[in-house]
C-alpha cells in the first residue's frame, strides 16, 4: 500500500470475552494490513483475525510488568507513527478500552503530532464486563447511583497523586480499582481513614470474562488478605461497595455446569469450532488440541468416480470431511449438484447431512443412530439398494462394516479414500504441561482416530491422566481400548450431545 495514506485505528479489545469485541473491531481486524496486540487482548481474537485475514502481520507489542519481553510506550508509539507513515492500515489492539486507563490517548496525541490519521474503536471496559460477569452490577437502585473508576497504580502514601481517597470515602458510591492488587492495602487503609466503614463489601475479580475467571468476596478491610490467600494475581479488578452484596442472588457466570472445568478438544481444527463453542456456552475452560489433522489423499480416484457418476445410484458419505472434498472435486470437475440428479444419498451422522444439505441435496437415509451398522440396517430395509451400483467415499481407514454388508447385498460398491487423519501435535506441550499439573478435568472425543492421535501426541502415562467423554460406541471402544477411563459416552452422535454427556461426567466428580 505504499503511496496511499495510513490510519492507525485504536480498538478496543474488550476485557477478554472474544464475544465482547465490537462488531466495527472485527470488521477492522478482518481488513487492516497490520495489528499491533496488546498482551491483554485475547489469543483467540487473534487468531479469528488471522483466519479471516491471512496475510495479516500480527507484532506484539505487550508491556509484561517490565520483563525482558515487555515493549515500552515509547518504542510503540513510534512503531505506530512509522506504519501510518508507510501507508499501513494498522489496528492497535489494546484490552478493554482504549481510552479507560490504556495509554491510547497518548498514542492518538503522537499520531496527531505526527500527522498520522488515525480513529478511536471504544471497547468494552473490564471494570464493568468484568464485575457483570461475577454478578455485581456497579450501579444500582437504592444501592448505589454512582461509580468511580480509579487506577490503583497510584500510591495514596506518596505525595502528589490524584485520587482524593478520602473524597471517595464519603461519595457512597461503587469503587472499582484497577491495576491496584500491590498498592491494595493502601488504598484501603486511606478509604477507611477517609471515613468508609471497615465492613463495606468489596471483591476482586482475576481474569474477569475469561472461563477462568475467579471472583473472590470480602470487606474493604479484608479483601487484600483474602487475594493473597487465594492467590490472585494480575489482571485483577477490584469492587468497593454495597453493590457486592448483590453478588449472592445475581451471581450468574460462574454457576455454569462447566464453570471451573478445563475440558480438551480433541477433534481436528476444521471442526472443533463448533465443540468449542458448546463448551463455552457451558463455562469450561477450552483447550484446543486438534490431535488430529486431516490430509487430503490423491484426488485422481475420485475424478474418475466422478467422471462415471452414472454407474452408481448410490452416494455414501461418513463424515463432513468426506462431505468437502467430494464436494471442492465436483467443482473443479466444471459440475454442480445437477451432476448427482437421480442418485441417492446415505450419510452416517447429522452433522454429515448437514454438510451435504449446505450443497442443495438432502440425504435420503441418516438413520437415528449414527455408526455404519445403523445406516447398513436401514439402507438393506429398502427396496432400492439390493444390486445396485454405490459409491462409498470415506477415511482411508475407514471400518469395512458397510462395504462388506452393502456386497452382501449383491451390490457393486466402488470405494474411494479421499483423506487420512494424521497426527497433529500443535499444542501438544500446553496439553502435556496441563496434563502433568492434574489441570485438565475431561478430554472429549469425537472419533476413533482423534484418540489414537491424542494418545500418540501426549503419550500413554499421560493421556491416562483425565477422564475421556466420548460421541459414540465406536469411539468409546477405541477409548477402552487405549486404556484411557471412559466416564461418559453422548446419548446420540452430535456435537449437542457430547457436550451435555461432558457435563454429566464432570457433574459426578
């Protein structure tokens, strides 16, 4: 883009929540040329960034308490002022809100200086997402019709800061600190000493929004011994005030079924999103390890197949995977679904048919239980299967339950490997370290092959480690059989059901 004019845009990550981040943030992070991220804001915002937006260059620019790897203000306001220079559409990803104690008007004054356009995202604050989520509004009715957010960086010991403590002692309002742990004591101590009563409620808030947020509950006077006690470190908010009592009636997110639990994905990228998703839904804590990668194999068998597609009235998919490839070589054969006008279809699975309905054409068999044998039994109870031509598209390891039935049946089966699932130990030293610290509650499974892959990417002794929640029989016999403890196997094989079964294993523990 050299030539043209920069913009730095100053966005708002919100306070961890991916689904907090505003609608105008994403559309920028899905378009900018770069994204300078701050160390607060969501990995996975980042990475929805990079899939939606491939060539991004992503530069972390995280202050990290001081440490070797932190940047300083200065070196990132002049990284800013440079790419706006260069014509680069630039997001500045920053956590919470630009503007709420987050340096971004004085990056704006540089870029102003320096004649750099640039334009303000406001994204939502910790200091309010942050009490929400532990379920204390920071205003209310009858309680309190005020807030007052002030940076607990500031030591009331010292001379010269700008927080009248003693002024805020007597407002009556909600007192929410941020940045303060270290400095808590003090700042209490000046409340108190200010005229606040030593048993006004108060609460900190580690990790606020995030599914591992945790909430701890106290008095102005005893809240920093309560911290320590339970080990709370940065990002911490902290709330002084009435308005914390309210917590016991209208706590809401950490009484989800999953709220505490680290739960495992285990299923290959392309479809983890949706697991994810229902666990999240559910308050665990996600940890994405696909295990598995899916290789597509040589598309020559299945261009011929598909440059005979008139010999087979039957069309058999297994997986969503399957599903794809067949689909993308359809394609780029120069044919549509007009090309399968005249055959039917049998899916093993809804997520399957769903992926094929996504195409315009409706399965005709997806019996209710989704494994091979099922769909067998209900293909032989009709009385146009027997004798007939099918074409049966799968894994390359796929079990032969329905190729050897469909034989029996006098049928002519054509079977066509589109792909191989393949070990993937991207993430595996996360999930090991999690593994070894007894810090993973369930590892959920969706396949047999994501357990072959899982075991091969942590190792035996460890993959024994946590208990395994597993979509269908054929999955909980591979379970069994790698010597990993099944707790719970899903009432049907969806994604819906493997996420209530992992709510039932881990209800029990």
């Amino acid at each position: 883009m050299s030539g043209s004019p920069g913009i730095v845009y100053l966005v708002g990550a919100g306070p961890g929540d991916p689904g907090l981040l505003t609608v105008r943030g994403q559309q920028l992070l899905a378009s900018c040329d770069v994204i300078a991220v701050d160390a607060l804001a969501n990995p996975a915002i980042i990475a929805a960034a990079r899939a939606a937006n491939p060539d991004v260059d992503v530069r972390d620019v995280g202050k990290r308490g001081g440490s070797a790897e932190s940047v300083s203000q200065h070196d990132i306001n002049t990284l800013l002022v440079e790419l706006g220079q260069a014509g680069k559409r630039v997001v500045r990803l920053k956590g919470g809100d630009p503007f709420v104690f987050g340096r971004g008007s004085e990056e704006a004054q540089m870029l102003a200086k320096a004649g750099v356009a640039f334009e303000v995202v406001p994204g939502v604050t910790a200091g309010i997402a942050a009490a929400a989520f532990a379920g204390i509004p920071v205003t209310h009715r009858g309680v309190a019709t005020s807030v007052t957010f002030v940076t607990g960086s500031e030591d009331p010991d010292k001379g010269g800061n700008q927080t009248n403590w003693a002024a805020l002692a007597q407002a009556g309002g909600t007192i929410v600190l941020y940045m303060g742990v270290k400095t808590l004591p003090r700042s209490a101590a000046a409340l108190m000493a200010g005229g606040m009563s030593s048993e006004t409620p108060a609460a900190a808030i580690q990790w606020g929004t995030h599914a591992r947020q945790r909430t701890v509950t106290a008095t102005v006077a005893t809240l920093a011994d309560a911290i320590a006690r339970e080990g709370l470190t940065a990002p911490v908010i902290m709330v002084i005030g009435d308005v914390v009592a309210l917590r016991e009636q209208i706590a809401w997110f950490d009484r989800k079924p999953l709220f505490g639990k680290r739960v495992v994905v285990t299923r290959a990228s392309a479809q983890a999103s949706g697991l994810r998703q229902a666990l999240l839904e559910l308050g665990a804590d996600v940890l994405d390890v696909p295990a598995l990668r899916i290789e597509p194999l040589d598309a020559a068998p299945l261009h011929s197949a598909i440059g005979d597609i008139g010999r087979h009235d039957w069309l058999v998919f297994t997986s969503q995977n399957a599903v794809r490839i067949f689909w993308d070589a359809l394609r780029s054969s120069h044919n549509d679904a007009r090309a399968l006008s005249g055959r039917k279809v049998a899916c093993v699975g809804r997520a399957t048919s769903e992926a094929l309905l996504a195409h315009g054409i409706a399965a005709d068999v997806v019996p209710s239980r989704f494994v091979a044998e099922a769909v067998l039994e209900a293909m032989t109870s009709r009385d146009d299967v027997r004798g007939r031509g099918v074409l049966y598209i799968a894994a390359e390891d796929a079990r032969d339950v329905l190729p050897v039935g469909l034989r029996a049946l006098k049928c002519h089966v054509t079977i066509v490997p589109v792909y191989r699932s393949v070990t993937d130990d991207t993430g595996a030293g996360e999930l090991r370290h999690a593994l070894q610290c007894g810090n993973v509650h369930a590892v959920t499974f969706a396949s047999a092959s994501a357990v072959r892959g899982y075991v091969d990417a942590v190792g035996e002794q460890l993959a024994a480690r946590s208990i395994a929640v597993s979509i269908g029989p054929v999955t909980s016999d591979a379970v069994r059989a790698a010597g990993l403890t099944l707790a719970a196997e899903a009432a049907e094989a969806s994604i819906a059901a493997l996420a209530i079964a992992t709510v039932n294993a881990l209800s029990q523990c």
